[in-house]
C-alpha cells in the first residue's frame, strides 16, 4: 500500500468515524459500486440514527413506504456503524420472517468482515465461529442477534450492562483491549439497539389477531431484551394499520410531542405541499396513479396514513364527541332512552348493548356493553345497565340462542318492577346495507364520549366503528360490524320513533 493510499484510508477512517452519513456513502459505493443517492428524505432518515448515535434520541420511530431505503439505512448500515465507534455493541434485529432477519443480519456481517471495512476499522474482529446469520459476535463481546417477531430470544441482550453493574469494569476493559482508542469519544457510550424493521407482514394487516401477537410480544419480550434502560429501539416499517406495532407504541407511550417517549419521524410519499417525497422513486403522475388503483394500500404504505378517510364510513374526525363531566346533570334525565342490543351471533362476533339518550335533536352514547365474555355474563350486564340508566325502550335482535336469553331478561326487568318497553327484533334487510344508508344520520347527530379511550369496552368500541369500511370484501364473515350495527339500530329507532326533529327543510 501507497503512502498516498494510507492517507486516504487514515482520512477517511476519521471522516467514516465522525458522520453517519459520509460512512454511508462510502461503504454503500464500496458494496454496492455505485454513489450513494443523496435524496432528502434519506438524509433527514440518516439525521434522526445520528440523534441515537449520539444519545438524544432514545425511541425511535420511522415511517416510509417500502423500497425507500430505510431497511438499508437503519439496520445493515446502522449495525456496521455502531461496531465501529463501539466494538462491544450488542444488537437484536426483529422483522416479520427469518428469512428477512437472517438476510439482513447476513448483510451487516457480510460488510463489517469486507476488506475495505476491516481497512478501516481493523479492531472489529469477528469471532473466528461466528460464521451464522441468526447469531454472530466480535472479539469485544459485541455481536448480533436476528429473529422474527415469533421467534425465541434467549440468552442475549441489546446495549451495554449498567454502569454499576459488577461486570462493568471488565466490559470497559475488553473494549479498551481491543482497540486503539481512536474511536473513542462522544459516541463512544453508544452499545448496541434493539431494530425492528418491518414489523408487521403486510398480508396480516386486518388480522387483529396477528397484530395482538406483535403488540404483545413486543411487550412481553423484545421491549425486556435490553441490558440497560436506556439501550435505543427503533422501529422501522410502513403503516399497515391504525393499530399496527407502530400505532400501538404511540397509542399507549405517546410521542415527544404529547409528553411521551417516541420520536416520530413520518414520510408520506406525497408532501404536505402536493409534490413527490422522492420524484426519483415515483413520480407525482406515479403516487396519483397508485392511489386511484387502490385507495386504502395506498394510504396506508404511501401515505403513512393507516386509517384513510377515503375509505372509512365513520371517520373519527367526523364524529362528534361530548364531555361526560360537563354533561353529566342534562345526561341523567334524558328526554328518551333506547337500549339497543346486538348479541354475538358467531364466534369471534362481540356483544353489543349501550344506552343512547336523546336530549334536543342529538343522541349521546353514554356507555357501552362490547365484549366476548360470552351469554352468561352479559345477560346479567345487560339487564344492569337498563335498570341502571333508565331505559324506556329496549330493542334486541332475537336471532340464534339469543331468543330464550332475551325472554329471560324481559322477565327479570319485569319482576323487578321496570316499565319501559322490551322488544325482540327480527331484521329482514342486510346488515351493511342498513350501516350504510344510516351512516350520514350516525355521523350528524350520535354524539361520543370524549374520554372513550380510558374506558376499555367504550375504546374497542370506538374502535371498530372507525375501522369500518365503505365496502366490505365480497364473502367475507365476521367484518366486526358490531359497533356500527348497534349506532344504526339506535339511529334507525330514533328516527322513525321521532321524525319531527330531522324533518327535512
């Protein structure tokens, strides 16, 4: 080698070492013999891993459409960077499939021992039997662990042991051991994250089922996989759903912005200002073209948006909400209220009963019965929650089983001295038919509660009615329209029971 040439590679060792992007650039054109492309949404991806590099950042989030990049950046890229300022980092990286974790674990060992990485960064040596994808370690005692979202994660954690931890010494020591210090500095706290990439398969999107099982292994096991409290995790994917791994973090541990501990860095493929995010990738022409050909994929995947008004019958924002506290005197003597009530009828199906009171023209859902604990119990909180609020009227659908129920609860009011009016109904007309031709009256005059997410039978409730789509897949069962059933039984009731206070002028 040149003197020439170990000027440059002394130059760049320091230049790789100082900025996260140079380093990117560099390896990228070295792997892949072609320049890195310096599109703005990729730097402002690059400027929010250096925030975790340095220590600002904590919890990350990052939201993009597929093919953008992310992937390359913030696991392959983030891996190889964070051995060079600290040979001892640990990380686990988490995706929806092996296949894809071990690819991208493969990736980043595959770069860390490349000639012109070890060129630079001769002191990350890999272990002479770290020839695997799923587990691999340094010489330092740093190494990666990849596994899919259903897979064990045993006998390996993310980041370094405390400072207080009696190993800590050792640990100090060994990296000390095997480097030259020139690394050393700032970053040099930095020791490894837990990645997420991906971490929802796009064909399970509308499985509530499958998103619980992310949601709660996240939970249970990869969010206790640190070694210490403040090991980063991010977790990189496009939005698939509001209730996506992504939706739920932010759901239950809020963004920096509301006061919680996710940073959020979201990038809808078009712009607030109506232009391409990276015209190279797709064009505007493009993007507008994806949407019209499928609505709903593309708000979710391209607009980071997963709950696109375009395809929602109730749109949150289009609903109108109360304050129980500031209500709750004109909301206990109600000029009318109906109970509705919609057994679940299959497995799967939830129970659905609420009081809905009118006062003036508006009718507020004060409560709400919406579960899966099955007939027993809820036919003993049924007939509580009329007693309870008063009902006048009371509508249930007597279909299946629920028939034998319903006169059971009819004749227990009965003998308890309730005077209201307790109806069986027997609908004749298909269930989506009648949400939707209900769905404006729903929307113009049902009113909310405003705290229904600390409630939890009221929030799933909520959830599902906002979640319901115009069209509904052909064949498909249990489309979880409990929710929206229940508001066009009360709507439906209230409307042809009082037809002078929606007279059309």
């Amino acid at each position: 080698m040149t003197p020439d040439e170990v000027k440059r590679l002394k130059v760049a060792h320091v230049a790789c070492l100082n900025d996260f992007t140079y380093f990117t650039r560099y390896f990228f054109k070295k792997q892949y013999h072609r320049k890195w492309k310096q599109w703005d949404h990729l730097l402002l991806i690059a400027d929010a891993l250096k925030e975790v590099f340095e220590g600002k950042t904590k919890r990350l989030i990052i939201n993009c459409a597929p093919r953008y990049g992310k992937t390359e950046l913030g696991v392959k890229m983030f891996i190889a960077y964070g051995l060079a300022l600290n040979p001892a980092a640990k990380f686990i990286h988490v995706t929806y499939s092996d296949d894809l974790a071990l690819d991208n674990s493969e990736a980043a060992r595959d770069l860390v021992s490349s000639e012109e990485y070890q060129q630079l960064f001769p002191y990350v040596k890999l272990k002479p039997s770290s020839k695997g994808k799923k587990k691999w370690y340094t010489e330092a005692g740093g190494g990666v662990y990849a596994v899919s979202f259903g897979g064990q994660i045993t006998g390996f954690g993310a980041g370094q042991v405390d400072p207080d931890d009696e190993d800590f010494n050792e640990f100090v020591d060994a990296i000390e051991a095997s480097t030259k210090k020139d690394w050393l500095g700032n970053k040099a706290m930095f020791a490894g994250a837990i990645l997420m990439d991906d971490s929802n398969k796009v064909d399970d999107a509308d499985s509530e089922l499958l998103r619980n099982r992310v949601n709660e292994r996240y939970d249970s096991t990869i969010s206790n996989r640190v070694n210490r409290r403040n090991t980063p995790i991010l977790n990189m994917q496009q939005r698939t759903h509001e209730n996506d791994l992504s939706g739920n973090l932010i759901k239950k541990q809020k963004t920096i912005q509301e006061g919680g501990i996710w940073k959020v860095l979201s990038m809808p493929s078009i712009k607030e200002d109506g232009t391409a995010l990276c015209p190279e990738k797709h064009t505007i022409e493009e993007l507008r073209a994806l949407e019209q050909h499928n609505d709903i994929v593309f708000q979710r995947q391209h607009m980071q948006n997963p709950k696109p008004r375009a395809g929602l019958l109730f749109p949150i924002d289009d609903l109108q909400f109360y304050d129980p506290v500031e209500m709750e005197e004109t909301l206990n003597d109600p000029e009318f209220a109906y109970i509705p009530c919609d057994p679940a009828n299959e497995g799967g199906d939830d129970f659905a009963a609420g009081p809905f009171k009118l006062i003036g023209n508006k009718i507020y859902l004060t409560d709400v019965i919406y579960n899966t604990d099955g007939a027993d119990l809820n036919e003993v909180a049924l007939e509580q929650i009329i007693i309870n609020e008063k009902a006048m009227y009371v509508g249930v659908e007597a279909v299946f089983g629920w028939k034998e129920t319903a006169n059971r609860v009819r004749d227990s009011l009965y003998e308890k001295n309730w005077n209201g009016d307790f109806r069986q109904l027997r609908p004749r007309t298909n269930k989506h038919t009648r949400i939707t031709n209900r769905a404006a009256f729903i929307r113009n005059n049902m009113v909310f509660r405003k705290d229904w997410e600390s409630r939890p039978q009221y929030a799933k409730f909520m959830r599902i009615l906002t979640s319901y789509m115009k069209i509904q897949e052909a064949g498909s069962k249990n489309k979880r329209d409990d929710a929206p059933d229940l508001c066009e039984m009360a709507g439906s009731y209230y409307e042809k029971s009082f037809p002078a206070l929606w007279a059309i002028k």
